[in-house]
C-alpha cells in the first residue's frame, strides 16, 4: 500500500485507489465516509520547486476548476461536489465514474469506429454546448480529459484551466496553457480564445479518435504548434462519414467551423449516414461472396474498406463519368500551399513566444533552406510539409498503401501505387511525353506519371517556363500561383509547384513535382481535381509520390 493509500482527506474522503495521474496532480477513486459514497478526488502534486506567487496560481486554477464545472449541470459534464483542503492544498471532489479516458482506449485497442467516434462527439459536442450556455470555456479538451463510462456514458472532464465569461486570467502575456496538440490555430498565434476554440480540440480529438494520432504531431511541441497554424490537413482516411465534419472542425480560420448546434445535428446525421452505408456494403459484400460477411461485426462501419467508406459518404453527386475539363498544363504538380515568407516568420515568431511563455518542453529541429522554403525536418529524418527527401532506391522497396495496388509501367521504368477502381488511359500527347495517367471512377481526379529523357539542371526555371508559357497559351485562365520552389526528393535535385486555375464548368487545383539529375531522366508526379474536393483528394498525390519505385527498386 503507498503512503497515500489510505489516507483520510478532509476528515470525510478515504483515498482507495489511484486513478489517473497528470502533471498537475493525482486523481484517486475515494470513499465519502459521510455519504457512504464513492467519489474522485482530484489532489495537486506537492511542487516544491514552484514560487509562492506560481504556487497561488496554481491553487488557483483548481479552485476555478471547481468553480465552472459546478455552473454546468449537465449528464455529460463531470459532477463536482466539493472543494477541501489538504494540507493547505485545495483538493477537487468529484462523482466517480468507472471509465476508461479515450486517451487509454487509442492506446490500447487503436482508432475506434467512425460509428463509436460519432457517439463520444456527441457526447462531446453536448458537454461543450451547456458550458458554453453557462458562460465557461474549457481550453483542454483532448481524448485524456473525455471519459467512456462502463454504462456507455461520455463525459467531459478536467476544467483546470477552464476560464468563465468575465473572469480574470490566470496566465501571464504570451503564455499559452493546455496540451498542444489540441490547442487551436488562432490561441497558437497569440489570439483570445472563444467557443470556436473548444471545437477545433473537439475537431483534433475526434480526427485522433479515428486515425490513432493528432492532427498536426510533429517532431518537436514547436513544429507542431508551426503546423498548426500554417501547414494544411492531411484529411482523416478512416473516418466515413465524419470527415467532412472534422475537417471543418479543423479549419484555420475560427469564423469558418460550425457551431455546436451545427456539429451535433452532424454528428447525428453522419451516424445515420454511417450506419446506412455500412449495411449497404455488408449487403454488397455478401452478394459479391456469396453470402460470407466481412472481417467487422455485422452493421458496424469497420466492415467496409477506408476508402469506400469515404466515397460513399461524400462523393458528390455532380461527380460524372466524363473525363476532367481543362486539365491543366498537364506537367507538374506539388504538395500542401504553404503561407509566403513573410507569414511564416511570423507564425513561427508567434509559436516561439507562445511556447517559450507555456515553458514547453521539446529540441527544436528545423531546416529553413536558402530558397526560404521553411520546410521542417524531424528528428526521426521525416521531413513534413514538402515532399521527403529519403535514400536512394534501395533493395526495401515502399510499402503499397491499405486501398491501393501497384502498377508497373514498364515503358516508362517505373512503379507506383495506384487508388483501387481508378482506370488507366492515355493523356492527349502522352506518347511525346512519356506520360501515363490514372483517373478516378468519378472522371474527375487524375494522377499523371512522365519520364522524360532528359532531366533540366534547374528543375524550378523549367516550372517558371512552363508556368509562363502555360498562362500565355491561355492554358490556365485566372491561374493563381500558391507555391513554387526548389526542393529535392529521394536525394535528387527537384521542384514542386501548386496551382488553381479556372475550367469551364469548376475551379481547378493541381500539384506537381518534377525530379531528376542533369543529363538523366526527369520524373513528374502530377495530381489535379476540383478545388471543391482538392481537401478529400489531395492523399493521393503523397501515397503514389511516397510508393513511387524508380528503377532498379524491386517490389
């Protein structure tokens, strides 16, 4: 038994057994001597190393916890019922509810359902509309604080760092409090934080529920809070029904995600949705098996394939057969728009003065290059934000992505992993190019693959010059230029370039990049879709680049 256990706190509260334990204190299962009850009991750590204007702070902020958990009456909202002091130390009383945090539940069993993340968002999203009817943000919301209760029941938990509507705060100029990897664009940048904040985390919490990690994750907490607010989604592969709803979630600007109300009525909606289109693709599966039903239990959304969840759900109906208008300058293509040198110091000026306030730990490991590209290099060598640079072919070839195969083109020397259900064809021009392409069932996302003979020894001036003459042959009418630049891919020299343009019936988005060595070939690599739709699409472009074999790389 510890020397906690045991112990009576308050004369009224026997400690039983520790529960949980964060940086800031321990949370035990108790026993209200009083009631006859069990409770938690939420104690702060001892932390001698704090100063006494810190430590005030700090009794503080768990009183407040009290204080605006207990404006909130509401089934998914943790009960609190006491204050008390311990040793000078105030101690938070609250219901016990046998759970396990989502946190634990990732952890130990992986990405749940996007029918079971569908049920803990409205939970969620329910917690959040009645503290924000009572005037309380919650400023941490993360899968530690969101438990699942043996009886089925979700409950928001953990307003240490709660702040009520006309309260003062607690944190110093340039100090950032909660767990970054749920902490929203514009509190990154140093900006107030409002309702729309508290739903970005629910946004970053359910992308988490379903893929297994956050977001924005990078190497080091600043990379990660650079990413944040600048680099774009990598949309949620796994989520159904739900992506459409966490990628608005997840949008930058905190004017342009929904409201609660808007979320739950999502929420309910993308359940039903979920539920329809698992038990449409069980019935197809048994169909196409001969009555064998899939590896999920019956009706749940696990049955059916990533990626065929994903269209089902959010194909849209426009979607025809015909092949893609205007298609471009039919070259080149590259990744995510990344905000111009000037904004990027800026937000990068931001996060250090935002962490270095929040006192976060982490080594910072960047690469800003002479072109000012600002591309990030984590520890572990996996550059995010560009294309990687990676070894050499070599004898372990990549990995062919979970809804794809690979297809060996073997006029152009290459392999590459292609979407399931997308049909070959042949580009106009294709024979003088070299080129290949791909499109997908709807008509209206293509991947292009060229080997050129002959590699230019300046693979950005060949993107300006096809730039230039693309827009003077009126090739790309109201094209607007959103990168460019230098980089390199598997140690070769190399360009990206991304662009929109307008077609005759849509707007147009593509990306490409072009590698190669002087004197040897040149590889494109380039994707196109509907601006509309780029967000759902855009994967694509990273899974062919990432499983692209070159030569001599064996599969």
């Amino acid at each position: 038994m510890s020397a906690e256990e045991g112990q009576l706190v308050a004369g009224r509260y026997r400690l039983l057994e520790r529960i949980g334990r964060g940086g800031m204190g321990t949370v035990w299962r108790a026993e209200d001597e009083l009631l006859g009850r069990q409770v938690a009991v939420k104690r702060l750590h001892a932390s001698p190393h704090l100063a006494d204007d810190e430590l005030a702070t700090l009794y503080e902020r768990t009183r407040r916890e009290a204080r605006s958990a207990a404006r909130i009456s509401h089934p998914n909202v943790v009960v609190v019922h006491d204050v008390v002091d311990d040793d000078g130390r105030p101690c938070v009383v609250m219901e016990y509810v046998p759970s396990l945090t989502l946190s634990d539940v990732i952890k130990e069993h992986g990405p749940v359902t996007p029918r079971e993340a569908a049920r803990i968002g409205r939970g969620m999203v329910a917690a959040l509309r009645a503290a924000h009817a009572a005037g309380v943000l919650h400023r941490d919301v993360k899968p530690g604080n969101v438990l699942l209760g043996d009886d089925g029941r979700v409950v928001l938990t953990d307003f240490g760092i709660a702040v009520a509507t006309g309260t003062s705060t607690l944190t110093k100029t340039g100090e950032m409090v909660g767990s970054i990897d749920y902490v929203a664009p514009e509190r990154v940048r140093g900006g107030k934080p409002g309702p729309a904040s508290d739903l970005w985390a629910l946004g970053a919490t359910l992308y988490q529920a379903v893929e297994g990690t956050p977001p924005f994750r990078r190497a080091t907490p600043l990379e990660t809070a650079y990413a944040i607010a600048a680099d774009e989604l990598t949309p949620p592969r796994r989520a159904g029904a739900l992506a459409p709803l966490i990628e608005a979630l997840l949008a930058k600007d905190p004017e342009q995600r929904p409201s609660a109300e808007a979320a739950e009525r999502a929420l309910r909606q993308s359940a039903t949705t979920t539920t329809a289109t698992a038990a449409a693709t069980a019935a197809a599966t048994q169909t196409a098996t001969g009555g064998r039903a899939g590896n999920g239990p019956a009706g749940d959304a696990g049955d059916a394939p990533a990626r065929a969840r994903v269209a089902t759900a959010v194909l849209p109906a426009e979607a025809a057969a015909a092949p893609p208008d205007d298609d471009g300058p039919h070259r080149r293509t590259r990744r995510p728009h990344r905000p111009r040198r000037a904004r990027r110091m800026a937000v990068w000026a931001a996060a250090l003065a935002v962490l270095a306030g929040a006192a976060l730990a982490g080594t910072l490991a960047l690469r800003i290059g002479d072109d000012g590209d600002g591309a990030k290099q984590s520890a572990a060598g996996k550059q995010t934000g560009q294309p990687t640079a990676s070894a050499s072919p070599s004898a372990t070839p990549p990995s062919t992505p979970e809804g794809y195969h690979l297809v060996e083109e073997k006029e152009l020397g290459v392999s590459f992993p292609v979407p399931d259900g997308w049909t070959r064809t042949l580009p106009s021009g294709a024979e003088e190019r070299n080129e290949i392409a791909y499109v997908s069932p709807s008509g209206l996302v293509g991947i292009r693959i060229s080997v050129r003979d002959f590699a230019s020894p300046d693979p950005l001036q060949h993107w300006k010059d096809d730039e230039a003459a693309s827009v003077q042959e009126g090739k790309l009418p109201d094209y607007r230029k959103l990168r460019m630049q230098s980089t390199s891919f598997r140690k070769l020299p190399a360009a990206i370039w991304e662009f929109t343009w307008q077609g005759s019936a849509r707007e147009w988005r593509a990306c490409a990049l072009a590698f190669g060595r002087s004197g040897g070939k040149e590889h494109v690599i380039y994707l196109s879709a509907p601006k509309a739709e780029w967000q759902r699409h855009k994967h694509v472009f990273d899974d062919v680049k990432d499983g692209y074999r070159l030569p001599g790389q064996d599969g």
